[in-house]
C-alpha cells in the first residue's frame, strides 16, 4: 500500500501555478541577465544586475523543481538522504546568498555615490569579479555548512517530503535566514538614507555637484525598485522563515508571502524588460517621425 498522500484540486492548481510563476521567473530574469551582459559600455551596475538576476534564475530553478518534482509522503528520511534525493535544495543554498549580497553591494554603491564628493572607497569596475567570487564563495561556504549540519544529524528520523526547514536544523535555520533578513533590511534602510540626504542636500550643492546628481539620480532610482523586490521576494520570506520556527502563525500569512515572493521575483526583471521595450519603440517611432519630415525637403530639392 502506498505511503503517498492524495493532493485534491485546490492542492494541484496551486503546484501547477508555482511552476508556471517559477518558469516566468527564470525566463524574464535569464533575459534581463542576457541584456545586463551584452550592453556595451558595460556599467558596473550591469554586472552586479547580472549577478542578482542569476542569482534569482537559481531560486526560481529550485522553486519549479520543488513543485515538479517532490512527493507529499508519509514516510521517514533522514537529512543526508533528502539532500542527495531532493538535489534541488542546493538551488537555495547557492541562489540566496548571492541574490542579497549583490543587491547589499549595489545598495552600499549608490550611497557612497550620492552622499560622498571624493569618496576613498569607491566600487570600480575591476572590483567586480572580487565581487562577484566573493558572492560564490558565501555560496559554496553555506552549501558545506549545510551538508555538514545534516552528516551531523544524520541518524535523526525527518519527514521523507524533504522540505528545507526540517532538513536544516532549527538553530541554522534560524541564522541563515536571519542573516539573510538583516542585509535585506540594511540594503533599503541605506538606500532611502540615501534618498534622505540628497533631498536635505540638494539646495547646498553646486552646478557641477548637481549636475551628477541627476546623473546618478537615475540609477538610484533603479536600484531603489530593485531593492524593494528583493525586500519583498526575500526579505520578508526570509524573516517568516525565522518567525515561523518561534511561533505559529496564521494561514493568510502564508499566502501573503507567496504573493510576495512570486511578485518580487517578477518585479524587477518585468520593469527592465518593459522598459527596454518602450524605449525601443520609442526611438524607433522617433526616428520614423524625423524621417518623414525630412523627405519632403529632400524631395523637393
């Protein structure tokens, strides 16, 4: 007799929606990491823009493989045994990381950018790949601590569904999102001190000083969006993980976080498409537009 659960309707649509959010997810974030690299001149913010949207292409591959693949059961498994069979669980441990720490860098960059004239510590282009390894490096170093959280409790008896807080054990569970949680909170709480100084600031800046502003003000802008997706695909998962282990909480909670969660996943990379888009058309009507005005004088002559 089989140990596997039956899932009703309700159950099916929502594993079915997951997976077509989750494919979304890695399509509008693969591209949005396709343009960040192929745009010339290549911009440290594209790069660190790369890094985050293939961080996310990550979490989404695991999301659409959690629901694709794993089996509601009834059976036991211990946690060395789930992360060989549910290799999915990786994609977290890989993607997560890298999603808030590039985004904390792009965060701390803008700051720097905005509040500071001669800063010492400026983030250049060639800071980048530093960047980008350390990101991995985070990566692999909670991948291994992970693996040997689970060889540790390797005797202990878990639910063979395999999810991630049952694999992990409490108090890791507990930190990983935890730090998680705080850098995600630290990149919006530096970016709206950023927004904060340069509008107490701005009637004391010189022409030229101004003049940079609203150079940067654009990408400020943009990192300011990107912030507040990561806040809400991530961010705020991340702290229901920790509250979660604490206390029970109620199940609209639940719902709202996977609302947020997809939404943020989508948000940025949608914004980037869509706005790639527009300008696009918009150039292209521009030029059509001056075209034509100036055919009639050329065929006149």
């Amino acid at each position: 007799m089989s140990d596997i659960i039956r899932t009703d309707g309700r159950q099916t649509t929502e594993c079915i929606a997951n997976i077509v959010l989750a494919v979304f997810a890695v399509a509008t974030n693969g591209a949005l990491c396709a343009m960040s690299l192929h745009e010339r001149p290549r911009r440290k913010f594209n790069s660190l823009i790369a890094a985050y949207s293939a961080g996310i292409v990550i979490n989404a591959t695991g999301i659409a493989l959690l629901y694709g693949i794993r089996v509601e059961t009834n059976e036991a498994s211990t946690p060395v045994r789930c992360l060989r069979e549910y290799w999915y669980l990786h994609f977290y441990t890989v993607g997560e990381p890298i999603v808030s720490f590039a985004t904390l860098v792009i965060a701390i960059d803008s700051f720097v950018s905005i509040c500071f004239i001669h800063p010492k510590w400026h983030l250049h282009h060639r800071d980048i790949p530093k960047c980008i390894f350390a990101f991995l490096t985070c990566s692999l170093f909670n991948t291994a601590a992970i693996w040997i959280d689970a060889y540790i409790r390797r005797d202990e008896v878990i639910p063979a569904s395999c999810y991630q807080s049952q694999v992990l054990s409490q108090w890791y569970h507990r930190i990983f999102y935890t730090i998680l949680s705080i850098t995600d909170f630290a990149s919006i709480g530096i970016q709206l001190l950023a927004l904060t100084n340069m509008w107490i600031q701005k009637s004391k800046f010189n022409v030229v000083r101004l003049a940079q502003i609203r150079r940067q003000t654009a990408m400020l802008k943009e990192s300011v969006i990107l912030v507040a997706c990561v806040i809400m695909s991530q961010g705020i998962p991340n702290m229901y993980y920790v509250i979660e282990t604490i206390t029970v909480l109620p199940k609209w909670f639940d719902k709202m976080v996977w609302l947020s969660t997809n939404f943020g996943y989508i948000g940025y990379s949608a914004y980037c498409i869509l706005k790639w888009f527009f300008r696009r058309e918009f150039n292209l009507l521009k030029t059509i537009v001056t075209t034509a005005k100036i055919s009639p004088t050329t065929n006149s002559k």
